[in-house]
C-alpha cells in the first residue's frame, strides 16, 4: 500500500520561499511518476508539477520558473522548491504517486 506524507508547508510573504516535501513508503518508488498538485478554495484541484523516474519535469504554466520539482529515489522522497511565492499560489499542495494521494500541507502567500 503507498502511502505519501507531505510537510513544509506554512505562510510566507509574497516573494518568499517554500520547499515541500514528500515521503513515500509501500512501492516501488523509482518507476513512477510523481506529481505535487494543488486546490485552492472553491478550485478544482490542478497540476503543479510533476518528475518522471528519470528526472524528467513538467510544470504548470503559472508556476514555470518559480518551481522547481526534484526528487530522490534512494531516499523515496520528491520535492518541490517554490520561489517567489505569490497570493495565487495559496492552496493545499498534495503529492501524488500512482493512483495515491498525501493528506496534503497548506501553503499560505500573504503579507
């Protein structure tokens, strides 16, 4: 069974910086693609960006260079590094793998 923790989440100023984190357990994590989504209140939920096993990244046009995903398949871990944050990008961030889903860490932008 997967299972994905996410922490790193909190409130920073607009221009601030965030690295989330994503721990994953029960699979074999390399092979997959892993993606961090988001759903702000009232949205639907959207992709943010995600990394193939190989390194490979996606990302959302909004987000394009602010974020940066990576991930560590030693370590079973994906990130995603925000810079230069704005109020728009606030929203509850989830880390997806597989058909899986975290609980999910709330990012706040706001001064």
């Amino acid at each position: 069974q997967v299972q994905l923790v996410e922490s790193g989440g909190g409130l920073v100023q607009p221009g601030g910086s965030l690295r989330l984190s994503c721990a994953a357990s029960g699979t074999i994590f390399s092979i997959y693609i892993t993606g961090w989504y988001r759903q702000a209140p009232g949205k639907q939920r959207e992709l943010v960006a995600d990394i193939t096993g190989g390194g490979r990244a996606n990302y959302a046009d909004s987000v394009k260079g602010r974020f940066t995903i990576s991930r560590d398949n030693a370590k079973k871990m994906v990130y995603l590094q925000m810079n230069n944050l704005k109020p728009e990008d606030t929203a509850v961030y989830y880390c997806k793998l597989q058909a899986s889903w975290g609980q999910g860490t709330q990012v706040t932008v706001s001064s």
